[in-house]
C-alpha cells in the first residue's frame, strides 16, 4: 500500500457513500478516518438526519455484516451481549450470541437507555470481546461501533458515563442539510430511492475485508515528527489547565489524536503528519472528553469554545 493508493481508495469509498448521503461530506469523512484508525464513532444529532442510513452505506461499501441495535429504557445488557440459554435436546446451557457480535454495528440511540445497559458495550468497544459467564469470547475483526444519540436536552435521555464515552475515538455533531442539499434528497426520493432498502441503491463494495485491514496498517508508516507531537500532547495537556474545563483529557486523547491525524494526512495522498491535520480532527476527538465547570455551563460555554481558544492559542510548529 502506498500514499497514491491509499487515497485512491479512501476518495472511492467516500463518493460511493456520498451517493446515498446528500450534504453530509465532512461527516462521511470523519466516519471513514476513525475507522480507519481503529476508533469507534458517537454521532449526536436529532432524529431524521440519515445516521442509520449512513451506518448501513459504510458496511455496504466494505461488504461487511451489519446490525443495528435499538436502544430503549428497558433494554438489559443480555439483549446485547447474549447469554447462556438452556437447550432442551442437549441438556445444558449454550451461548446464544447478541448482536454485538457482528463487524459493523449500530448502537442507535444509545442515550435512551441507562447507564448499566450503555456500559454493556465497554468490554466489547475496548477489547474486542464479550464475557459472559466467566467466559470471553473475541468479537469478529473488524469490530466498528456508531452509536448515535440525540442532545442530552431530549426528553427520556440519560446522560452517558464519562467512560463509556471515553472509548469513541471522535464524537461528531451532525447538522440539517443546506437548502439545495434537501432539494437533492427530496429529488432523489422522487426518483423512486427509498432508505429502508438501501439495497435499491446498488452501492459497489469498493473495498473488501483484506483491503481495509491494509488499509489499516498503511497507517503505521505515515511519519510523525517530534514536533507534531510535542504540538499534540500541548493541545492536550492545555485541557486540563483551562479556566473553563473541570476535567481535561486523558493521554487516551493524545492517542487517539495521533492516530487521527495519521489517517487524515493519508486520505491526502500524504507519508507525513502536519499540524493542520491535528487541527481539522482536535474538536472530534476532545469534546466529548471534557467535563466543565459548573459556572461555564452556566454561561453556556461549549466544549468546542475551549478547544477551538487552545488551538489558537497553542504555537503551531513549522513542519518540512
């Protein structure tokens, strides 16, 4: 895999998705680069808005197994994970796997259900397996969470715990289409394209399983420089000194913003990382890693205000 190629196919992947999801192309971007840098995806925003159908697109495009989980108040973490079930003919307990174990998987609306049954995806998001009954069992690889969740200001949400978020490599907000881009979506469905059977659409598989995995490992060869990661761990560390943030974040931030800004300077066609690509990813991967202050919230200080005066404020290094 070199640079040229990388891009050849990250640029494919994203116009084959971008065919089904109209006015979203920084948002299909971001999906692609966590997953390519092995990170799972939390997207907030309000219900009608094409999350699902995003989901569903990005496993069509690579030709993997899809499900999709409803989350509700009542939902328990068996419903998930699965569980021991007793088989008559046989005479003992056997595990009936959940739908977690599946390589792309939709936790929709994973805010309607408390945080008991939320955490239930801890174990899977951060180790790749599921114990039931003292016994582990590894997920299929790739394993690929979106979750989604409408604003916590949502009537029957639960706010989710600070380590269960802690395990989405980038939290993205998605907004309402421009004026031209519902026109194309409302065209498009005159045009007989109907959501619920996405197979209508014929998207291509434009990658398969191999091809993502060396994708992935492509990802180890794009350069960082010293200075790039002084700049990173600068931006990070500048969290947890901020006026306006409680609880800043963790070195997992660092991490995950290295790996990142890996898999955008490769979606350019580029070997080497540059502070702009840190940039471009930094509110993703932090904000919702950030608790503030009492007093912020009050005056309705956002994540995205403090990162956004860190940025400005850090000083970016000259890179060659």
């Amino acid at each position: 895999m070199n640079p040229d190629r990388f891009q050849g196919i990250f640029q494919a992947l994203r116009d084959e998705i971008e065919r089904v999801i109209v006015g979203q192309a920084d948002l299909v971007e971001q999906v692609l680069v966590a997953l390519l840098a092995r990170g799972h995806v939390l997207v907030e925003g309000v219900p009608g808005l094409g999350k699902t159908l995003l989901a569903r697109a990005l496993a069509a495009v690579f030709g993997l197994q899809f499900k999709r989980i409803q989350f509700t108040p009542d939902l328990m973490p068996s419903d998930i994970t699965g569980g021991n079930v007793f088989d008559a003919q046989r005479s003992q307990f056997v595990f009936q796997p959940g739908p977690v174990f599946t390589q792309f998987l939709l936790a929709d609306e994973i805010n309607r259900a408390p945080a008991k049954t939320q955490s239930a995806l801890l174990e899977a998001m951060q180790e790749g397996t599921v114990t039931a009954d003292g016994v582990s069992r590894p997920l299929p690889d790739p394993f690929f969470v979106i979750a989604t969740q409408n604003p916590v200001e949502s009537q029957g949400t639960y706010p989710l715990p600070e380590a269960q978020l802690d395990r989405f490599l980038m939290k993205l907000l998605i907004v309402h289409p421009t004026s031209e881009s519902e026109r194309a979506i409302v065209k498009n469905y005159l045009e007989g394209f109907d959501a619920q059977t996405l197979e209508s659409a014929g998207l291509r598989v434009m990658a398969t399983q191999a091809e993502l995995g060396a994708l992935r490992r492509h990802l180890g060869s794009v350069r960082v420089d010293d200075s790039v990661v002084r700049y990173i761990t600068e931006v990070v560390g500048r969290t947890r000194a901020h006026p306006s943030i409680y609880l800043g974040a963790s070195p997992r931030a660092s991490l995950g913003l290295t790996a990142v800004a890996r898999a955008k300077a490769a979606s350019q066609g580029r070997d080497y990382v540059t502070p702009d690509d840190v940039k471009s990813c930094g509110a993703a991967v932090l904000r919702h890693r950030l608790l503030l202050h009492p007093d912020a919230e009050l005056e309705n200080v956002r994540p995205d205000d403090c990162i956004e005066s860190i940025l400005r404020e850090v000083p970016v290094p000259r890179t060659a």
